[in-house]
C-alpha cells in the first residue's frame, strides 16, 4: 500500500513537470509564431523568431523533470533570465514595431552597422543559449544538483551573537565602520556615492554618472576607493548582523516586531542604493529568504513581499523608462531600457560591431581593473566596457552602458568560444550553490547564496568586469568568516 502511494505521488510530480515544461514550450513556440508571421518585421530582423523557438526547443533538455529543477535556484535564475532575453525581449520588440534603441541620450554609434550584424547576434544568442543549457544538463546529471533546502539553527541564543563571526571579521567590520564615518567627515561629499532607489530617465541616470565622476576628481583616492570598497563589505555583512541580532533579540518575546524591525532593514538595503543597483536588490531578495526561514509562522507572508520586492523592482524599470510620461517614443524607451538590463540582441550587436581589436593591454586591463583598490593604479588602461561605450558614445569618460558578456566573449575569442565566459559563471554559481547546502554555519550561507545568486545571473545582466569584481569581493568575505571561533556547527539544523 505504501509503494503505490509512493508511486502515485512520483507519478503526480512527473506530470505536473510535463505540464509544466508543455506549457512553457507553448508559450516560446507560440511567441516565435507570432513573431514570423508579423509583416512589419524589417530584414534586420529576419532571425528574430529562432530566439524563441530554440529557447522551447533546448527547454526540452529538461523536459522529464522539470519541475525538480526549479528547485535549484541557479537554474531557476539560469533560466528564467535567459527567457527574458529568449522570448519577452523579442516579443516587447515585436509589439513595439521594432523601435529599438542603445539608449536616449548622447549616442552616436551608426545604426546601420548594428541592424547589419543583428542576425549575427541572434544566431550568438541561440549559440550561447544551447551551450549553457547543454552544460547545465550535463551537471545535473552527473552532480544531481537537485535541491535548495537552506539550512538554519533550530535555536539561536543571545550569548552565541558573538560567536557568528571570527575575530578578523569583527575587527575589520568595526574598522570599516569608523573609516566610512572618517571618510564622510573629511569628504562630505561621499554622501553623493548614494541614491534613492533608481533614477527616473536614461538622462538622470547620465547625470548621476557624472556627479559621481565629479566626486572621484573631488575626493582624494585613496579616500575614495578606500571608502567605496569598505562601503561594499559593510552593504553586504552590516543588514544581516542587524537582521540576525534583531531575531536573537526578539525570538522568544515577540517575532512579529522582531520581523517588522527586520523587514525595515530590508526596506533601507533595497532603497538606498550604491551606483551598482542590481546589488542592493540581490541583497535585498536574500535578507528576504534568510529572514523567512527564521520566522516560519510568517513564511507565506514574507512570500508575499518577495512577489512586491520582484514586482517593484520591475515597476522600477516601468518608472525609469518613463512611462508614466506622455510622450511619442515612449515604448521605444521601455523596449531600450529592458534590453539593456537583460543584454538584449541590440546590446549584443554593438559588442560584435565593435571596431577596436581586442590586444593583451585590454585582456590584463580588464582583469587588474576589476580587482578591489586596483582600479585607480591602472586608470590609464583602456578595458572592454570602455571600449564598448567609447563605440556607443564616442567617449568612455563615463561607462554607463554595460557589455553583454556574451559580446565581450566573441570579443575575446570569437564565436566558437565566445560562451566561455557564461559558462565559468553559472559553474561558480553551481559550485556556491553546492557549499550553501554542505555548511552548517548561518554566516557561511548567507554568503554563498549570495555568490550563487551573482553569478548566476551574470551571463545575462554583468559582464565579465562585474564578475571578477563580484568574485575578488566574494573571496574577501569568506576570508573574513573563515575562523575557527565561528558560530557552533553542532546545533540542531532543520530543513524549510
């Protein structure tokens, strides 16, 4: 009796994921029809249809068991970030009447040389989509990366606040936390390094790009990079002590004001922004998973502020593409705005119509200039995105506009190794997603998952700079918590 039931729900989940997978090979299959059999469809466009159907096609790779799959959150994220680019990008573009643009303001790039390799870029997309999800097959079936069960302690007491952290962690978060105070008392001015959520134009966003140029000349470096670098660190380990002490705090007296304090923390981190905004809202959506599994009874409730963060971030979007505006080029905005977000075909155009070869100084550039404190020492050095905005723009005083990681790989090595750099970012966001499941330690969990989370939606919204950037941070943090003092490992663990 016990083996039919056990039958009967693997039988259940089976069919569930077919339905699944069906619908959505439907609605990429569907969206590539509509797309064909539009007559306004201008010659540039001739390949736009293969995007969504190959993106149903190589969904079929995980057709059988689909639904399990969701239950990692790199292929989630993997996945879902390549069907914004695969099938809604194309579809915006479609219902838009194919008005595209690299962006409202100060552009010069010729469109003509961008409409001429747009087949190109589709055909390097398709290539680029089937190399990552044939990859991502072979790593399920051979490592069964098959869950996402973060793991928490059962009970967390007052007097175990200290141990969360080694030694080095403390001191160097308690010597961040006075040199950004030092920093803004003799620079006033840093305060400009922050923002208020997002800005409502392309223009406004030029005009924060340059205040912040403005503030580099103002601020001596070594204050500035100092500061932007501690900034980082205390962005990421600053909410989830203040979230983590609030809990010890309030567990036991009363969780409903110790989630609302929470929550407030969640709502400063998501709101007061640093120039890398897509930061803040990985944080934010990571306090926000964090934070529900350690009140359960409120769980479908922080749920429902998941759906408003991922919502708001997108009406965000809405708001800077100015649609809330009456004005004739609206669409074309939201359309240019969306694909620059999600490196869309038109992005990817432009790092393939880029004239400049690629040579050994930009390579080293590149990777030197991503690292922490090193940028300043090698300013004079020109690095892809500069390159790239240089072709947009005439000018990469301000890099405003990000490569596609998928153009700067065909940059590198041309098309047949061009996903290299994809690859290399969902592997490392496979290999942190696997530790965030081994540790037992809170701190050690927050971190990967954050490290799972960047890298698996770089191949689609960073570049290859970000990504190193993001990875030499990434190693500084599990520096600061590799101590043997750390939270106790022998606690009583629960699975959500």
């Amino acid at each position: 009796m016990k083996l039919n039931i056990n039958l009967n729900k693997k039988n259940d989940e089976k069919s569930k994921s077919l339905l699944l997978s069906n619908i959505l090979i439907f609605i990429s299959i569907a969206v590539s029809l509509y797309i064909l059999i539009d007559k306004r469809r201008p010659v540039q466009y001739e390949y736009l249809p293969l995007l969504p159907l190959f993106f149903g096609t190589f969904s079929i790779f995980f057709i059988n068991n689909i639904k399990k799959y969701f239950n990692n959150t790199t292929f989630t994220l993997v996945y879902f970030s390549y069907s914004i680019r695969c099938v809604i990008l194309p579809l915006i573009l479609c219902l838009n009447g194919y008005n595209l643009l690299l962006g409202e303001y100060k552009t010069i790039v010729d469109y003509s040389i961008l409409y001429k390799n747009m087949n190109f870029s589709i055909i390097l997309s398709i290539y680029e989509l089937m190399i990552v999800f044939l990859v991502m097959r072979v790593m399920f079936f051979l490592e069964k990366f098959t869950s996402n069960h973060i793991v928490i302690k059962d009970k967390v007491k007052l007097e175990n606040v200290n141990n969360m952290f080694g030694k080095k962690a403390k001191y160097f978060i308690s010597i961040s936390t006075f040199i950004i105070l030092l920093s803004v008392l003799f620079s006033p001015q840093l305060l400009d390094y922050f923002s208020f959520f997002i800005e409502t134009s392309e223009i406004q966003n030029y005009t924060k790009r340059i205040e912040l140029l403005n503030l580099r000349n103002q601020v001596p470096p070594l204050i500035y990079w100092t500061f932007v670098t501690f900034v980082r660190i205390l962005q990421v380990f600053l909410p989830i002590i203040l979230i983590y002490k609030i809990y010890v705090k309030y567990e036991e007296k009363n969780q409903l004001l110790g989630l609302i304090f929470s929550i407030f923390v969640i709502t400063i981190v998501f709101t007061i922004m640093t120039p890398e905004k897509i930061n803040s809202v990985v944080l934010a959506l990571i306090l926000l998973i964090i934070t529900s599994n350690m009140y359960e009874k409120y769980k479908k409730y922080i749920f429902i502020l998941l759906i408003l963060l991922i919502s708001f971030s997108i009406l965000g979007l809405f708001y800077k593409s100015g649609l809330y505006k009456d004005q004739p080029d609206v669409n074309s905005l939201f359309s240019s705005t969306v694909n620059a977000y999600f490196s869309g075909i038109i992005n990817i155009s432009a790092a393939v119509s880029m004239v400049k070869p690629i040579n050994l100084s930009i390579v080293v550039s590149d990777f030197i200039n991503s690292i922490p404190f090193m940028s300043y020492f090698f300013k004079n050095y020109e690095t892809t995105p500069q390159v790239y905005n240089e072709f947009i723009k005439g000018s990469y005083t301000q890099v405003t506009k990000i490569i596609p990681m998928i153009g700067q790989g065909n940059f590198y090595f041309g098309f047949i190794f061009s996903p290299i750099f994809s690859l290399v970012s969902i592997l490392l966001a496979f290999f942190y997603e696997k530790k965030v499941k081994q540790t037992k330690n809170f701190i050690e969990k927050y971190i990967y998952l954050y490290a799972c989370i960047s890298f698996a939606i770089s191949p689609i919204m960073y570049n290859l700079n970000i990504a190193i950037s993001n990875f030499f941070f990434i190693l500084i943090y599990t520096y600061l918590i590799s101590s043997n003092d750390k939270y106790p490992q022998n606690m009583k663990e629960k699975r959500v």
